[in-house]
C-alpha cells in the first residue's frame, strides 16, 4: 500500500512538475521496505517525500548545500512546538527554528502538488 504510494507520488513529480524535476526515486531500507520518496530538483537540491501507514509525514526539501535553508511541513509531535495552532503539524521556513502553521493537506496527492508548487515558486 505505502509502497503504491510512493510509486503514485512519483508519478505525479515526474508527470506534473517536469519543468523542475529531474528525476525521483523510491529510497529503501536496509531490509528491502520502501523509506521514502527522493525528488531531485533541476537545482540541485532535492525534496524527500515521507509518509508512514499510520497518517506521519514530512515533505522536506533540502537546500543547506545551495543556500543555507530547508523548508518541511512534517506532523512530528515535538513539544517545542506546541503552541503553533496547527499542532501536531507545522512547518519550517527557511531554517530549523523557523516555525509556522502548516496548510497543506492531509491527502498526500494534494499535499504534494501543493509543496511542488511552492518549491515552483522559490526556484
């Protein structure tokens, strides 16, 4: 299920985002399970899409070798984070430490055309 997914994402990255994507690829663990999904941007930076069978994830794109920043909605319950009004999710902007609300969707289609769209918007 996770793995058709993934398999779906990818698709979607490929099809839908060809003028900022180079390629994407399905990242396994050690033991053979799909980890996650890796899009490469034209920019050299990548996004790695993660999504777990019990409704976790992260869409974190990863820029610190470009220019020094990282953009992530994820749902990771941190405690230091708990007094963002859309706790458990929130996003990072820019660093770490920069955190907001997170509006992207719960349906991960949706959320990823929209983190697509935004990493559109910043290249």
């Amino acid at each position: 299920m996770l793995f058709a997914l993934l398999q779906r994402l990818r698709d979607i990255a490929l099809s839908e985002f060809s003028d900022i994507v180079e390629r994407a690829q399905l990242i396994y663990s050690p033991v053979g399970r799909v980890r996650k999904l890796r899009i490469h941007i034209l920019d050299g930076s990548f996004v790695d899409v993660w999504l777990s069978l019990r409704g976790d994830y992260a869409f974190h794109w990863e820029r610190r070798p470009i220019d020094g920043t990282i953009y992530r909605h994820d749902n990771a319950p941190h405690q230091r984070w708990r007094h963002i009004g859309t706790f458990p999710q929130h996003f990072h902007d820019e660093t770490e430490d920069n955190v907001r609300n997170s509006d992207i969707s719960l349906q991960p289609d949706t959320a990823l055309r929209e983190f697509l769209a935004f990493v559109r918007t910043k290249l």
